[in-house]
C-alpha cells in the first residue's frame, strides 16, 4: 500500500470508531464490576426518573362479599437530570506512520490501524475511570450535574442521610454487632419496605485500617482474612456481623474518603446509569451508547484529531438506603 493510503478516511468514520472503542476491553472499575449500576441508553441528554411512593398497609378482614380495602393510585414524583459531557483528545501525526510497517508485513495500513486503536484505548481508559469517578459519588449521595458541579442527590429525593458512627478500637469492644443492627433498620426504612438480598459495606482507606485492628474483629473474624490469605485469595473482604466488609481501593481523585458505606444489595433499580447520545449530526435522537469516537483531518491533512466521549448519568434512586459508617 502507497504512503499517501496510510490516512484512508474510512479508519476513521464515526461507525468504525464508535464499534472499536465499544470493544475495547474496559479498565477494572469496582463499582462496575459489582453489577449495582443498571446500565440502558436514552435518546435524549435529559433523563427522567420517576418516584412512585407506594405505601404498604395491612389489610383488614373483611366478611366474604363484602367491601374491600381500597388502594389509592401512589403520588408519583417525575425528575429530571441532564447527563454530563464527557469528552476526550486524542491525534495521530503524519509522522508517527512514515515509513513504518508491521514486521512480517508488505502493507502500511496495520500500522495505521495499531497506532489508532492504541489512542483509542487509551482514550477509553479516560472515560472508564472518570465513570468509576462517577459512580463513587453516587454511592456517597452525589452526582455530578451538566455544568461538571457536584450536587446533592439527597436534596434532589428530599432524603436525609443516616449516619452511625461506630468508634473502632484495638483495645475496647465497639459493639460493631448492635451497631450494624441499627444499620440494617436504617436501611429498611429508606428502601421503603423493598427487599433486599443483603448488605455489602465499601470502606474507605481509614475506616478499613481501624477495622482490621479493631479488637471485636480481631477476636472473632480475623481467621477469614488469614485463612484467605493462605490460599492466596486477597480479596480484602470477609462477612461478618450481617454483611460483606470489603476494602475499596480507590486512587486519590477516586475515593470513598475516610469513611464506609453499607449499601443494600439486590434492589433493582437502586443504581442507575443512563447514557445520553453523542452531539454529533449522525447521533441526534439515537439511543445512546456508552461510547463514541469520530475523527476529523488536521490542517493540511497532517494526520487526524480524534476524539471520544461518553454521556453517563450515574445516580442512585434511593439515597436514604445507604448508611454512612463513620468512625467518631
């Protein structure tokens, strides 16, 4: 293949881009990887979540033929957030191609194709970790709005956060039992009443130290963590006290802070992702996917801009469910 072919448009159609970084293999997100989000596209940058406040009553015996209890249409709440837009850079130069080819290779387009879906990679990487970014704000009861600002869900679904504090210690009981006793109520009532599957608590950096060396769990679950560690399974997390304790490794941008949350597991819908379509011509009134990629020549066709975006809103439906665990 000629080097005038090395920049053939057709690598770099919105089609082309769009499938190839949709397959690329994402970066290990936790909160992905745990299946809490339920993922769809919409087909509009405005999402609508509706609350339905059904309220469960006890029925009242009634004779046979008689009148029944009556069950009044639940008030339904409508809402509306807009989905950020997340997009990212990438360019390919002239240069980075001239005169290369593939070892074992005759033709120039592999190269081509090598260097492109290497930007795309990393492009997707971006996004994968800026959506994990995301969705740990969700879990602590924020979202992050159009306009990049950090808001509150709990004002948005008029909830409160419910906060236990339970003060570790290597040297007194903490009474982490009666404590999480108290979270499993807690978190009852801000499901509403919705069953869930069980409780898996993520702590932060702080809380997870003061847990390992606290003196209720030394003596009675430390065996799991080392018993664990002898098969070479270093999942850092055991269950104990009615729930899954696991340790979230998060970077410095991407983090639960110094405290844990016990979220309640097996509530659909209780997390939500939703992805917005791309503003480009070819995606209006689309349903969205959670990545796209286009390019377009550089000045004097010196090589191609690429980019690549993704339009998630990332929320959770039920804010008042997920109990803060704080140490003081």
């Amino acid at each position: 293949m000629a080097m005038t072919d090395f920049f053939l448009p057709n690598a770099f159609k919105l089609r082309e881009l769009t499938a190839a970084i949709n397959h690329v293999p994402y970066v290990p997100a936790r909160l992905r990887q745990l299946g809490w989000f339920q993922e769809s596209g919409s087909s509009t940058v405005d999402i609508a979540v509706e609350e339905q406040n059904g309220v469960l009553a006890i029925v009242p015996v009634a004779p046979r033929g008689g009148p029944a209890a009556q069950t009044d249409k639940a008030p339904r709440i409508l809402r509306s957030f807009r989905a950020p837009h997340l997009p990212v850079e990438a360019h390919i130069y002239a240069d980075e191609v001239q005169g290369v080819r593939v070892f074992g290779s005759d033709g120039a387009a592999q190269v081509l194709e090598t260097v492109r879906n290497e930007r795309i990679a990393t492009m997707r990487q971006n996004l994968e970790y800026t959506l994990e970014y995301h969705r740990a704000l969700a879990v602590k009861g924020s979202f992050m709005d159009a306009n990049g600002n950090i808001r509150s869900l709990f004002t948005e679904f008029g909830a409160v956060q419910q906060t236990v504090v339970i003060p570790l210690s290597p040297t007194v009981s903490s009474g982490i039992r009666g404590k999480m006793f108290t979270v499993a109520k807690d978190m009852r009532a801000g499901l509403g009443g919705t069953p869930r599957t069980g409780i898996r608590v993520l702590a932060g950096d702080a809380f997870w130290a003061a847990l390992m060396s606290d003196k209720d769990v030394q003596a009675t679950y430390l065996n799991q963590i080392q018993a664990a560690e002898l098969r070479g399974d270093v999942r850092n997390s055991f269950d104990a006290f009615g729930a899954t304790w696991e340790w979230y490794e998060g970077t410095t941008e991407v983090s639960l802070g110094d405290d844990a949350y016990a979220v309640p597991e097996g509530v659909p819908g209780l997390f939500i992702t939703r992805y917005a379509p791309a503003d480009y011509n070819e995606t209006v009134n689309t349903i969205g996917l959670p990545f796209y990629s286009k390019a377009q020549p550089k000045d004097m066709d010196r090589g191609w801009d690429m980019e690549a975006q993704s339009n998630p809103l990332n929320i959770i439906t039920r804010p008042g469910a997920v109990i803060k665990l704080s140490l003081t």
